[in-house]
DNA sequence: AAGACGGGGTT
DNA sequence: AACCCAGTCTT
C-alpha cells in the first residue's frame, strides 16, 4: 500500500463522520446516496435519503411508483433529472436485470444518471470492487498532492486524474479508501483554506511545501448567467388553484407551475385583468430568474393556455413544484404543499 | 468541447 | 458576488 493511501485510511478511522449511508452495504441504499449526493451538500442530502428509503422499501417499489411520486418527494433538492433518472434505473433493475442491482461496473454504469463517478462509488461501496472515484474532493485533494495544474474541467484533465486515482487505489481495501479520500476533502482539504496543519498528508503534498494551494485544482471555468423573466398568472379560490405541467426540455422539466408568459413583454390585454402581486428573484447555476406573480380575479376574462388544470389545494401536497413556487405559494397564501 | 441542469452554504 | 457541492447528460 503506498504512503498515501495508509496516512488517510488511518486518518479516516478517526476521523469519519457517522453518515446514513455508511451503515449499509445495500446497493440500493448505495446508489440512492449517491445521486442524491451529486452536486449537493451532505447536510443537504441527509434528509432526503431517509425520506427515500421511508417512502420506497426497495427498488421494486420504487419502480412501481409514479414519476410524479418520485418528483414531489424529490421536491427543493435540485437537478430534477436526477430523480427522473433515478425511476428509469429503478424500472432498468427490475425488468433488465431481474430485479437484481448489477454487480459490476459496467452494468452499474448502464444505468441512467450513473456516471463514472457514482459507477465507481457503487461498485467499491457495496461490493468493494477496486474502481476509484473521482469527484469534486478528490480532484481537490490530488491536483493538490501532486501539484498538478491540469484543468479537472476538461475531458483530458478528467482522464488524466482518473489515471491518478487509479494507481493509487489501495485494491485491497477500495471501499475505504474511496472513502477516505473523499472525506479528507470535505474536512481538511478545503477549497478555500484547507487545514494543512492537521493533514496526515503533512510535508508529502507538494502544494503545502510548494505553497501553491490556493490556486488548486485548475478549472478552465467560464460559467456565463443568462437573465430571464418569468410571469406567473396565479387563479386561485378557497378550494382550488390553477397549474400546469412543464414541458420535457427547459429546467423544472414535468413540474408544476401556474399558466406562464416569459419574457419582459405582457400583453396588454392580459395586463388588463390581472393584478400585480409581487416579484422573487431567484438564482440558478446559469439563470438569474425574476418571477413576477398576477394575479387573475376573473379567469373567464383571460386566456393564457388551455392546457392547466384545477388542483385542489389538498392535492397541492401531491404535485412537485419548483422552489420558486413552493415560496410564492407559503409567502402569499400560507400554503404548504407537502 | 461546451452547455444545460437547482438549490443552498461559505467565504 | 463568486465559488463550490460524493456529477451526468445532451448537443
């Protein structure tokens, strides 16, 4: 076992924090961690893990639910194609595999939304196959280690720390330390200032001796935020609210929204029946979103589209809505919707 | 290779 | 305001 792989295996026995998902061997359980887990905090993931494995006891019940089921509990998490993904696997499972969660890489990776990263995380977890992960931590932790100014945003980047990581993999005890790697990261190699005074790493990682950590890891970067306007013509009464499902493409795809004009032009006509409401700003990765809410006091009097449908304000809790949504509707009206 | 896809925490 | 989070998929 190299240097490298005994300091932070030991420094993990110490260290690891107790987590839901480190308790089980289940694949199942694995997986779901896993894409609940992507691009998304611990903290932020932990509550709807256990809302997950509550609500769906295995993967056959899981495919057997609706997407829309899948969605509304998947509601405020983000990245919603995870959780469309993550029926379709469910479906693949039980039809494709027999209801038996693939055992090997490969297989694992068939599965939509599973990429390299969470193939491998899978496979070392559940069945302590050797593949090692490369995520958002380790790709911290190596272009640190090794100095290395290779852009992780990048294809060859990408290839070139996976080449990295695997040499490294101690085969012998991949799971931990897949997860060792990981965990050193998220607590001492920090993005910001990472806390090399008590790393086990010490004097071994070139970017402490070198003092170039502040510049690692190296990403090409460039996100550019588009602005867009969102007009929201909200019909609701003592018993029952207007909404209608969103289109497959586009972000929020299959969720729930009031009858939608985009764009900084109403026309007029419209303007003419509606009142004003208030306005959210709300941010996503690529979209700095303004969402302003009318009002529609006489629905008879406009038509915006013919495709919403009334939802009574008891099945409101049954339909998945975006944050912004989910907001207005508590802010406005003291509404929950779960 | 680049863009799309959320929401929230940290600095 | 910028950056990042147990990334993946589409174009």
């Amino acid at each position: 076992m190299s240097h490298f792989s005994e300091q932070i295996q030991i420094w993990y026995h110490n260290n690891r924090r107790d987590l839901p998902w480190r308790e089980t061997k289940n694949p199942y359980h694995i997986w779901l961690s896993e894409v609940i887990l992507q691009q998304t905090r611990v903290q932020q993931g932990i509550d709807y893990y256990n809302k997950f494995v509550h609500a769906f006891e295995d993967i056959k019940t899981l495919s057997n639910a609706s997407e829309q089921e899948v969605l509304n509990l998947w509601q405020g998490l983000g990245y919603y194609s995870r959780g469309r993904n993550l029926h379709k696997a469910a479906k693949m499972v039980v039809h494709e595999f027999q209801n038996q969660f693939p055992r090997i890489f490969d297989d694992i990776r068939k599965l939509p939304g599973v990429g390299n990263y969470t193939a491998a995380a899978i496979a070392s977890f559940a069945y302590n196959l050797p593949h090692a992960v490369v995520d958002g931590n380790v790709y911290r932790v190596l272009s640190r280690y090794f100095n290395a100014d290779e852009f992780i945003d990048t294809p060859q980047g990408q290839k070139y720390y996976q080449a990295l990581a695997d040499e490294l993999l101690d085969r012998q005890n991949p799971a931990n330390h897949n997860q060792a790697i990981m965990e050193l990261g998220a607590l001492v190699c920090t993005p910001k200032i990472p806390n090399c005074q008590n790393c086990p790493l010490g004097d071994t990682c070139e970017a402490k001796s070198k003092k170039t950590w502040s510049e690692l890891p190296r990403k090409k970067g460039k996100i550019k935020v588009r602005a867009r306007q969102l007009n929201y013509f909200v019909s609701i009464n003592k018993q029952n609210v207007l909404l209608q499902k969103r289109g497959e493409k586009d972000i929020w795809a299959n969720m729930f929204e009031f009858p939608l004009v985009e764009g900084d032009e109403i026309d007029s006509q419209i303007l003419k029946n509606v009142r004003f409401l208030k306005t959210l700003n709300h941010k996503l990765t690529h979209q700095n979103l303004t969402v302003n809410f009318y009002a529609v006091d006489n629905v008879d009097e406009i038509s915006i589209n013919h495709s919403a449908e009334w939802i009574s304000l008891d099945a409101l809790k049954d339909y998945p809505l975006p944050r912004v949504i989910e907001r207005f509707l508590a802010e406005e009206y003291e509404l929950i919707s779960r």
